[in-house]
C-alpha cells in the first residue's frame, strides 16, 4: 500500500490544484512585501528628513555620534531604501543599510529597556530586521526592477 502512495501521480494528490495555483500567484507575496514595507520606509525617512531638526535633537539624547549626519544618513536610508523596495531595485543592497539602521536603533535605543526574551521579539525593530533580513536572502520575488534587468541582462546557461 505504502508503494502504492508514493507511485501516485503528483497531480492526484489532495490539494495538488490548489498548491498548483498557489505557486503560480507566488510573485504576489513579495511584491505585496515590498509595496506595502517600502512605502512605510519611505514616509519615515521622508518625516525624519522634513523635521530633521526633532530628530538630531532625539539623537543628542541617544547618545548618538555626529548626531546631525547621522540622523540625516539614517533619513536618507529609510527614504531612499523604501524607495527601491517599492520598485524592487537594488532590494538586497538597499537591504544591508536598512538592517544596519534597524540594529544601531535596536542596540542603542531599545534594547537599554528591555527585560525579558519575550519583549523582545515584540519589538517592531525586530520584526524590521527580520523582514529585511528576508529580501536581503530570498530577493525582491519575479515583480520587480532587479527580476526585469536580471533577465535583460544576464545570459541563458
């Protein structure tokens, strides 16, 4: 019986359709991602860069080197990082900034006041990370810019 089981057809198994449509609507998932997390980095680095003033004065007060470039380089990198999320362009380089901003908040800023494992991973900067950290490995999926240019520009095997 056991034999059997494993000789059947894939498309005979429960749910084959379905996994089937799944997979081909797979694109949507990161593009979603990447809209919806870009967008957010944008507005943030937009607000940062519009009340530059507010945010070198948070800095000061972090402890922050260089607080007015840094707060101005931090500004720019979610702007500019949400940017290319949106379109998927250069999502896994934009990516490494992005996560470096994320742990510099995380170990300056948040961490200080956290006390237990599971404050921890309830933090929104973690979640950040992880995202990030997930467009830096899986890439930026087949509805974007670096999908588009990659199959433009690199030759068939």
């Amino acid at each position: 019986m056991r034999e059997r089981a494993n000789a059947m057809p894939a498309d005979t198994r429960p749910l084959a359709g379905i996994e089937a449509t799944l997979r081909n609507y797979a694109w949507l998932g990161p593009l979603l991602l990447r809209l919806v997390f870009g967008w957010f980095w944008l507005e943030t680095g937009w607000a940062k860069l519009h009340n530059l003033e507010f945010f070198v004065g948070r800095f000061v007060e972090w402890g922050i080197p260089f607080p007015t470039l840094s707060a101005t380089v931090s500004g720019a990198t979610d702007l500019v990082g949400g940017a290319l999320l949106i379109v998927g362009l250069g999502t896994r380089l934009a990516a490494i900034p992005m996560i470096i901003n994320m742990l510099v908040a995380l170990a300056v800023v948040v961490l200080p006041t956290i006390t237990t494992f599971n404050e921890f991973v309830e933090l929104d900067e973690v979640l950040y990370v992880c995202v990030l950290f997930w467009l830096l490995m899986a890439g930026p999926g087949k509805a974007s810019l670096d999908h588009l240019l990659a199959r433009r520009f690199t030759k068939p095997a």
